[in-house]
C-alpha cells in the first residue's frame, strides 16, 4: 500500500508518501516558518494555521514529484492525518485537506494520534521492534512513559505534572536569550561544554521519589531565581543551560531505567523532538551499557514533528479498525486512551 501522511500539529507542516510494500519511506517533506514565530518567543497558533495552508497542497505535489508517482487516487490507497492533540487551527487544516483529498479520489482516509506517531516512529528506524518494551516520549509538548504492549495498545506509566521537556528547555532558552526553539542549542552546550568548568548545581525534581513521574517546571523557577543572584555572574550562560541539560536528562533518564525495573523489561526507545538531543543519546548509550539495558532511538529526523511516522501509524490503524468517518472531528488535548 502507499499511504499519504500529514501532520499539521503544531509548527511543522509535513507531508510524507510511506510504502508498506517495500517498507520505505518514498519521500517526505518538513516545512516551517520558525522565523515568524521566534519574534514572538513561541509558537503563534494563527501564524502556524495560516502557513499550513498556503504549503500544504504545493508540499504534497512536491511529495509526489520526489517519489516519482502522480497524485492521483490510481496510486494513493490510504491518507492519513494527525487529529490531535495539537494546535487546533493547523489540525484543522490538514485534516479538512486529508478528508477533502480522500472525498474527491475515493481513498480511505484515517485520523491519527500524534503520540501514536511518536510511538511508532522507532519503526521507521529499527525493523521488527520488539513488544512489549518501555516508550518514553520528550517533546515540546509531552514527557510520558508508556508499557508499549503492541504497536496499537499503550499503558501510561508517568507523565509530567507540568511542562513537558521541550517546553522547560525552550523556557529556560527565554531566560538565558537564546531564540525559540532552544532544545538543541542547550544541548550543544551540554556537549561541548568542559565538564570541569564551574557551574551551578540545579535540583533534580522528583527523581528520589517512588512514582514514575516528571516535574520540570520548579527547574524553570530554580534557574530564573539564580539569574536574578548575583552569584550567576560568576558562570556563563553556556555552563547555566548545560547544567539545565544535565539535570533535564538526569531525570529523564533515572524515570525511564526506573520504569525498565518495574516493568520488568530490558528495551527503552524513546522518541520526540528532544529525543534528537545528542547529550541525552550519549548519556543514554552510556548508562545503559551499565544497567543492562538495550536503549533505541528513531533518526533523528523522525525524533522532531514528522509526516512519515503519522503514515505508518495510520497504517497501522487502517489495519486494526478500517478506514474512519468523514464525521470524525480533530481534538486539541486527545490522549491515547480517547483515541
Ligand atoms: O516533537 P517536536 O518536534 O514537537 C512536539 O511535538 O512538541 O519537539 C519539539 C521540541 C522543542 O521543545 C525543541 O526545543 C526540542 O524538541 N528539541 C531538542 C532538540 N531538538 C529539538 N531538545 C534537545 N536537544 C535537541 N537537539
Ligand atoms: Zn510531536
């Protein structure tokens, strides 16, 4: 099958063709107006709505052109959009665009989870994954820990019980004046610091207690109160961000292992934008040689928002429940239990 997928999340307009056949991704596509949004700090929702819809129907002829097939329903037999959770103008789009697409060729069309998509999105990396294996997902909107039981059946673990990773990063990216998004600045620091240079010692929220849970928004607070100390003018704003790294990972990391003890398992993957983090890949390979544990990551460019792994994901659901209504509405706060 060759499976058209759209994701129009969050700032990201994606397109990407997926043959199931063959397993390979044919042609995919990311496109954003950061610099829109970076004047104002984060992401403007109207902007974004605004930007999926003047790329999206050119990006999905570019898709096609790439790939080498027509657009046309002789070649497409399944579309796939995300519906939520999201920004609800940009979901709007690409899932009107998907439906519309699927009406005027007669091809199934199905609406998928975004987290789904993160999910799944090892797939696309590492073939014939293992089930069941700890899932964490870090992203700017998302810090949760899954029991991966199959492809399609997720139980929760832990999740933040505030701002997720990415947001806590881009927070901290404010404070210290890096421009929006910040994740992977911070992270270079984090990597090429000196680990002997001085720096400030931030906690490590929650990681002593006996949940599997996240808190990252007090990491925010510690770090704004010591920029506003005079002690913060004896460090750089490299060594400042680098220790935000370090405790962001610590926590990540310490949760995640924790969940691969209690659940009994000796697979992690964990996916997401600040998955693509190469402090938290190195730290990850390091302490997993240690503990035991097989730890996995997507490419990179499936780890940050993607079209590719929203087809395989819809693949996945076309197979499990068949093609979904034209009724079917897009949800901005849709979990995976409400899928
Ligand atoms: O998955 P994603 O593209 O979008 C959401 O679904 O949220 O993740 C975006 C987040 C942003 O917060 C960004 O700062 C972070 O991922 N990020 C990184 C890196 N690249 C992106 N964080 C740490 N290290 C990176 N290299
Ligand atoms: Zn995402």
């Amino acid at each position: 099958m060759l499976i058209l997928g759209i994701d129009t999340s969050c700032d990201d307009t994606s397109v990407a063709l997926y043959d199931s056949d063959s397993g390979f991704i044919l042609a995919d596509a990311v496109s954003s107006r950061m610099e829109l949004h970076a004047r104002y700090g984060g992401v403007v929702p109207e902007i974004a709505a605004r930007q999926h819809l003047e790329l999206l129907l050119p990006m999905i002829e570019s898709v096609h052109e790439q790939a080498g097939v027509a657009p046309d329903p002789e070649t497409i037999d399944l579309i796939a959009a995300t519906r939520g959770p999201g920004l609800v103008g940009g979901l709007l789009v690409g899932f009107s665009c998907a439906k519309a697409l699927s009406l005027g060729w007669n091809v199934p069309f199905v609406g998928v989870n975004h987290l789904d998509g993160h999910l799944v999105s090892i797939s696309l990396t590492v073939k014939d994954i293992a089930f069941p294996h700890v899932a964490m997902i870090v992203s700017g909107g998302h810090s949760e820990i899954y029991r991966a039981i199959s492809p399609a059946e997720h139980r929760l673990l832990g999740e933040t019980r505030d701002d997720a990773a990415g947001e806590l990063l881009d927070k901290v990216g404010r404070l210290l004046q890096v421009g929006f998004p910040a994740g992977e600045t911070i992270d270079s620091w984090a990597m090429e610091i000196d680990p002997d240079e001085p720096h400030p010692k931030f906690p490590r929220p929650l990681l002593k207690q006996d949940n599997l849970e996240f808190s990252f928004s007090g990491l925010k607070t510690a770090c704004l109160y010591f920029l506003r100390s005079d002690e913060s003018k004896n460090y750089s704003r490299e060594s400042i961000g680098a220790e935000v790294m370090r405790s962001v990972v610590d926590c990540l990391l310490g949760r995640a292992f924790k969940a691969c003890k209690v659940e009994n398992l000796d697979t992690l993957v964990i996916s997401g934008g600040v998955a693509s983090s190469g402090y938290l890949r190195n730290e990850a390979s390091r302490r997993a040689q240690k503990a035991g544990l097989n730890v996995l990551f997507p490419d990179k460019k499936y780890c940050t928002d993607n079209a590719s792994m929203i087809a395989l994901a819809g693949l996945n659901r076309y197979q499990k429940s068949g093609p979904d209504p034209f009724d079917l509405d897009c949800e901005a706060s849709l979990t995976l239990s409400s899928n």
